[in-house]
C-alpha cells in the first residue's frame, strides 16, 4: 500500500500537538496545554430535536452538550481518526452490517460529505503527473475538481469508454494491458474512480458480476478502486410499479440494495465513499472514507484546519441514529425510497406523454435522475438559451464530461432531476422540454425543406445553364457543319476548274 501514497502523504506526519491529546484523557491530570476553552462559556445548554414523525429527543447532558460545542478531541488510538467516537462505531457496525469487507484491517474516517472524501483520497494517492482512470461521463463536481489538477500538477485524466460491444470490464482489461502502447510516456494509472450505484449522470447499477470482472482486473494490474456511492439508499426497483416494495435499509425485500467493490475487497484495495447527505440531510454535512487501515491514518492527516465535521453535527447525528434503532432506520430510509419511487413515477409518465416521439430514455431503477437522449438533437447544450426562455432547465450531457466543459463533444444527452421539484413542476417541466424540442424539429425541418429546395432550384438552374450550354453547342456544330460543306463545295469547284484547264 504504502508504493500507492502519495509522495505528500507519505511525509505526513502527526500534529505534534494533537499527540498529547489522549495524555489529556488522563484521570486526574492537570491539563493546561491546548487553547482550548471552557464549556462554561458556551451559549448551548441543551438541543431539542424533533423529528419529522413527532418523537423529541432532548440532548441536555453537561457533558454532551460541551462536546458538541467543543474541539472534536476524540482520536481513534492507532488510527489517528479524529470524530465522535460513538458515531465512529455506529459507521463501523453500519459498514460491517452493509459490506462486511472480507479483507481485515480496514476502518473508517469521518468527513465532510463525499466530496471532501474523495478529494482527500485523491490528494492521499496521487503525484504530480500522475494517471488516474475515470467514467467517460461523471459527476460535474468530482471532474472539475480534477481540472485543476490536469492544469496545475500534470494529472492525465483517463476515461474508461464501454459500449453495448465491449463490456467495462473487457475495455478496462484492454486499455491497461496495452497502456504503453495506447499512452507512450504516460505513468500506469493508480487507481479508478468510479460511481457503482445509480451513476450520476447516466444512472447505471452495474450488476455484482461486473464488478467482481472489474475488481478482478484492478487486482491484476495492481491498482486501487475508488467507489463514491451517494445514492446506493434511494434504491426503488421499477417506479412505475407502485405496488411492489421498496428495499429499505437492510435491503431484504424488493430488488435489494445495489453491491458494493468494498463487499468484494478481498486484497485491500478499494477506498469507499459515504455520505448522509442523500438519506439524511446534505446540510448535516457528514459522511466517512472506509479503506485500509493504513490509508484512514494518512486521510485523518488531512483534516487539517478544518478540523473535520461539526462536533453537534456528529453528536446530533448519533443521537437520531441511536434512537431509530434498527427499525426505525428501516423505516426512515423506506420512506424516502418511496418518495423518490414516486417522483421517478411522475416525470416517467409526464415523459411518455409529452416527449414520446421526441427523446429516448430508461426507467432509473434508484437515485435521482433520468438520463435522456433527445432525438433529432446533436448536442442538447446548444439548447440551453431556448431551454431558458421556456423556463424549464436540465443539465446538458456535455457538462458531464470527463475533459471538462470547454473540451468536451456534442452529446445528445440530457440530466433531468426528480429529486427537489414538486409533481405539477416535473409534469410542466416535461411539458416545456416538450415544446422546445417541438420548436427545435419544426425549425431543422423548415431548414430542411429550404435547403431542399435551394437544392432543387440549384439544380434546375445547373440544368438551366447545361442545356443553353448544349443548344449553343448545337447551334455551333451547325454553323461548323455548313461552313464545312461550303468549303467542300468550293474545294471541288476549285478542283474542277483545275481539271478543265488541264484539258485545255
């Protein structure tokens, strides 16, 4: 592991002063070495949090309600993971529970959501030209992050490009086993960042046996696998099917949860990305990177002076996870499964009615989106202005690209979200999107039929010109023609007088 770290984070160090914090736990020791300050002065003496279905839970113990307001000192001995301990262990259970990873060794470090998570880990693997594998389509934010680093520190941003010929795991097993060849000069990619579950933009679950292929192949080439998996929770099987279950929490009814590559980690090679933002709340602003033990201590380094997540975020968190339960749980992550079930439901049917002739798409399976092909249209970015003046917006494909905004090729595609708008707003949304595409075919098909009949008077007036041309020939040959037989006519004229006179 330690050839895959970054040549900064194998310089990491510990905070020198963060390594007397556990002497601080000591009974009865006098500590007077961080600037800490005193619980006294803080403005919170209690939280009262209630929750949606009515329960309260009070958190007014003196010694919580300081640490919620306090430094987050909690430091995982050996590991150097800095978080509330009790949410620490929940994440543990939960990833054991949820994955349950086959190779030991692994734990968990709390962050700031996925983003901070995966650019944490990018910054704990890579160097300055450097290679990283990604999907040719993904999330806008990741892939802009990364431009900056393509500019500033050489990173060679590699897509992985799989089609209905070529499975990823085949297109994955070709391109590394022919990367000298292919990429002359470039470094062998560290690792593949990738989105498993309901992928944004294109919403593709790969199947469990593709991933053990493509987990088969990261452990041939001897690379790392990075799985950001925001959406695995909003599974809801078909949304046009009202009637059948959704998953849940544990996802033992329905069509389940989707897999994970940490469930098939059997040499301690994938770093996975949570989050609770798209089951619990983005505002709390928490998630976690479960990884080789080895790689949680050099991402704990770099907290930095962020210090991590909120201590009453962290301490809130755990208190609504504590008190659901199990149950509970289940039952909170059903519902927002059927909320978004239905959602997917409304802009389905508002898109059969009004986009039927006009774009192609599947039915999501999970997640937010539904990612749709507008027929007719070469590249749906050159729509945004009319898009705009009929007040209905969507994310064009290209923003989604791999080489970033300004590079990127026409595409076709469209990202339309389900997940903020209100039923009549996704049914007058397809509405819209119905009209500027309607527009958009009625002008190309005027342009068409002026250009065919720019063509056709082009034509006419070619075969116009081609038979003057051809009556003018004509004419000359005849002139040419008499002018011959005159010619010939006084050639034995002139030969018959030389006759005569030769008689004579």
């Amino acid at each position: 592991m330690e050839d895959h770290l970054s040549l900064v984070a194998r310089a990491k160090r510990p905070a020198p002063l963060r390594g007397l914090i556990p002497l601080s736990h000591i009974e009865g020791m006098a500590v007077m070495s961080g600037g800490t300050p005193h619980p006294s002065l803080f403005p919170v003496k209690s939280y009262t949090l209630e929750l949606v279905d009515g329960e309260r839970i009070c958190i007014d113990d003196p010694t919580l309600v300081g640490k919620a307001q306090q430094y987050m000192h909690d430091i995982t001995p050996g590991v150097g993971t800095v978080g509330y301990v009790p949410l620490l262990n929940w994440i543990r259970a939960h990833v054991q529970e949820q994955h349950a990873p086959p190779k030991e060794g692994w734990d968990v470090c709390v962050c700031t959501g996925n983003a901070d998570g995966f650019q944490r880990a990018w910054e704990t693997l890579l160097d300055p030209g450097d290679s990283l594998l990604v999907d040719e389509l993904d999330f806008s934010f990741s892939t802009s992050q990364l431009s900056a680093w393509v500019g500033a520190r050489g990173l060679h941003i590699e897509p992985l490009v799989a089609d209905a010929t070529l499975s990823a795991p085949a297109a994955l097993s070709a391109l590394l086993g022919d990367w000298a060849r292919l990429r002359p000069g470039l470094r062998f990619p560290k690792a593949y960042f990738t989105i498993p579950s309901f992928q944004n933009p294109t919403c593709i679950t790969r199947t469990r046996a593709e991933m053990s292929a493509l987990y088969e192949v990261v452990c041939d080439f001897g690379m790392l696998l990075i799985e950001d998996d925001p959406y695995r929770f909003l599974a809801f099987g078909d949304p046009l099917d009202a009637a059948a279950p959704v998953p849940g929490y544990r996802g033992e009814v329905g069509e389940g949860l989707p897999s994970s590559y940490l469930s098939l980690d059997r040499e301690g090679r994938v770093l996975r990305c949570d989050t609770f933002s798209k089951w619990m709340g983005p505002g709390l602003r928490c998630g976690w990177v479960t990884a080789p033990r080895q790689v949680i201590y050099k991402l704990a380094q770099g907290v930095g002076p962020s210090l991590g997540v909120a201590s009453c975020v962290q301490v809130q968190l755990h208190a609504i996870l504590t008190r659901w339960g199990a149950t509970g749980l289940d039952a909170h992550v059903s519902r927002v499964q059927v909320a978004y079930k239905h959602r997917a439901a409304v802009v389905l049917r508002a898109a059969a009615e009004h986009l039927a002739d006009l774009a192609q798409w599947t039915a999501p399976r999970g997640g937010m989106f539904v990612w749709m092909k507008l027929v007719g249209v070469e590249d749906a970015a050159a729509l945004l202005d009319a898009m705009t003046a009929e007040k209905v917006l969507v994310v064009p494909g290209s923003y989604f690209h791999y080489t970033g905004l300004e590079s990127a090729p026409a595409c076709p595609f469209v990202r339309i979200s389900f997940a903020l708008a209100s039923d009549e707003v996704l049914i007058e949304g397809m509405r819209r999107l119905g009209a500027v595409l309607r527009r958009q075919h009625a002008t190309l098909e005027a342009l068409t039929h002026a250009k065919h009949a720019a063509e056709a008077e082009a034509r006419a007036e070619r075969a116009e010109q081609h038979a003057a041309a051809t009556e003018a020939a004509a004419q000359a040959a005849a002139a040419a023609r008499a002018a011959a037989a005159a010619e010939a006519e006084a050639a034995r004229q002139r030969a018959a007088t030389a006759a005569a006179h030769a008689r004579a």
